[in-house]
C-alpha cells in the first residue's frame, strides 16, 4: 500500500459518521416507500447511519410490495443497540397494525405520532444527531392527538423556540416563510414590521450559520399584487414591509424589496440573491415546487436541532404504487448532515477569536468618539 493509499485509508476510517433519525410519517401514505428507496444503496451508509424509528414489521411490509429484497436492516430496542455503517430501525411500537394504504385515517395519524415521539426524544436527548422527518396528513395526526398545525410548530414547542423559521432548500433556492400554517384571510393581520424584520434577522443568521454564506442578499416579496402598485392594491407594503425592509438594514442586513413575487420567480432576479422571504406558504412554496419538486427540502430554522423533510406531503393517491420518487428524501438526509457540519465548523471558527491589536484597538476608540 503506497503513502496516499494509506492517508485515504485513513481519513475514511476515522470519518464521524452521524446518526440520521428518520420517522415514517403516515404508514398509509408514501413516507415508508420514499424512506426505504433512499437508503436502498448501501453506499449511503458510507456517509452516515441512518436511525429509523417505526417497525420492522411495517418496513418488512413495504420490502416485499416494493420488490426491494436487497434491502437489509436491524432491528434495535433503542438507539443504545444503533450499529454504524448498517440501516437501523428501533421498533416503536411492537404491534401489528392494520394498514390501509392511501388512505388517510386515524390510525396513521396514531402511529406518525409515535414516531415523531420516539425520534425527537433522542433526538432531545443527544442519541441522535438530525432528525428527517416523513409527510403526515395534518388532519389524521391531530385527530390522534397531535395539537400543532405541522412540523415546525411542534418542534419550536419542544425546543422551547416562540417560532421557527421555514426553509424551503433547493441547490439553486432558499424561500423563507413570514407566515406558514395559518389561513389566507389572517396572513395581513399576521404581518407586523417588527414581526417581518424578526424573520430577515433570523434567515440572514440561518444562511450564515447553516449554509456558510458570509454576506447573504435576501429578497423580500410584497404581499398583495404587484407589490400593492404604490399602494393602489393595498397598504402593506409601504406601512409594513418596507419599514421592516428598512428596520433589518440598520442592522447592516442585505435585504432588498419589497418584490412582487409572480415577476420575480419569472425572472433572473431568483439566481441574484442568497434567499427569499415570502409573506405566506403558497406564495412562497407554489414557485419552489414547480421549480424544484423533485430535490427540494424542508428545513426548519432557527432551532437548536436540526431538522429536515422531504418537500412534498403524504401523497395518498400514489401511495403503494411503487410511483413515488425519493430524491427529495434523500437530499433531505444530506441537508441535514450538511447544515450540521456546517453549524459545527461555524462555532469552532468563532470560538476563540484572536484579540484585535493594539493598532486596531485603538482605531475602534476612534471611531466611537466620532
């Protein structure tokens, strides 16, 4: 073996592989087949181990509708028994439950719920590293006693977080959202300058501390047609948006806008900024998805976790089908592992900053005294 075979052997072996949680989501919907496509490659184990929290029985279910026999796994009691480098799933619930594939009822809104438990409690606790998240329907989970709108309502509540701040991720996007689960008739009451700078400051700190970007351009989109049309179309965007605009400048935050969002994801205005932040869900998320459905990620930020899902829902009308497409899993189990290294490498940058010297100290006087 010659030195650079020996120094790669090396790097691979000492490589930190991070434990993946990943929940099943609704088991009559296509969270389990997206699930068990993602990590049918084995070389994926290669880059980090991969924790599902459900059942074997549900998986072992899938593994022969789906025709997936080289599809292996183990079976673990608890995150205790996760072996590196093998598909892992810890066994929630030890029951057989009845599926009813493609259909949504409260016995898969039961169980997504228990997964969702299990995982964020490790998760919680340190024995997992990232949490990936599979689609529930929101009506079936909160008929089982699920009391939040979605994901990132609930996981603000766990972390102890007032509101997070949903990401929508492609290779070429970043959309914020403003507002996220709440109905079209209350976004403008929703809407406070306070409330919208709040939102640039924390997606301006999720692109530098997540994504690596030094100096993030952020986009801000108007909220009624046109951007309001100089207030012709209505008043939110000179009495809210644009003092808020201007709030997160004094802050020295690139924010430009507000944009009238039809034209801007028209244009080549999209590829000119680091994010864009969107005053309501489908504002934001119709564009993203038509533009990049099949890679794009959900990205809950401004949290001390981190969390992942793919970009689509439940999808119970192609359920069992062997018809779902699982990049968007997958590139959510990447993302997660990605805005943790990049989380890690940003606090040990910061973590002992050298003293400024005495010439620069007293420049700093200076420029105080002005």
């Amino acid at each position: 073996m010659d030195k650079e075979q020996g120094a790669q052997k090396e790097i691979t072996s000492t490589k930190e592989l991070y434990k993946v949680g990943i929940t099943l989501g609704d088991l009559n919907g296509i969270g389990p087949e997206v699930a068990i496509k993602a990590l049918k490659d084995n070389r994926i184990l290669s880059d980090f181990t991969p924790v599902i929290y459900g059942s074997a029985k549900v998986l072992s279910h899938y593994k022969k509708q789906l025709d997936l026999q080289d599809f292996q796994y183990t079976s673990c009691k608890n995150a205790s028994e996760v072996i590196a480098k093998k598909i892992n799933v810890i066994n929630v619930w030890n029951e057989d439950v009845e599926l009813s594939i493609g259909e949504a009822n409260v016995t898969g809104g039961t169980y997504a719920f228990k997964s969702l438990e299990a995982a964020t409690q490790d998760l919680s606790e340190g024995k997992i590293d990232v949490l990936v998240t599979s689609p529930f329907s929101k009506d079936a989970i909160q008929k089982a006693g699920f009391q939040f709108p979605g994901h990132t309502e609930y996981l603000a509540d766990m972390s102890g977080v007032p509101e997070a701040l949903m990401i929508l991720v492609s290779p070429t996007l970043k959309v914020a959202l403003v507002t996220t689960h709440i109905p079209i008739k209350e976004v403008s009451s929703a809407l406070t300058k306070d409330g919208i700078a709040l939102k640039i400051e924390k997606f301006e700190q999720s692109l530098k501390k997540d994504f690596g970007i030094v100096k993030p351009r952020i986009a801000v989109f108007g909220l009624n047609p046109h951007a309001g049309e100089n207030g012709k179309l209505g008043a939110e965007e000179q009495e809210i948006i644009s003092p808020a605009i201007q709030l997160a400048k004094t802050k020295g935050i690139l924010a430009f806008g507000p944009f009238p969002a039809d034209g801007f994801f028209g244009s080549d205005m999209k590829n000119q900024f680091d994010g864009i932040l969107a005053m309501y869900h489908d504002q934001g998320l119709t564009a993203f998805k038509a533009l990049a459905f099949d890679d794009g990620v959900n990205f809950t930020a401004d949290l001390p976790i981190v969390r992942t899902s793919p970009d689509h829902g439940a999808a119970f009308d192609i359920a069992g089908k062997n018809m779902a497409n699982e990049q968007s899993m997958r590139s959510a189990m990447y993302l997660a592992v990605e805005i943790l290294k990049n989380r890690k490498f940003n606090k040990q940058i910061h973590a002992n900053p050298l003293p400024f010297s005495k010439e620069e100290r007293g420049k700093k006087e200076s420029d105080r005294l002005i």
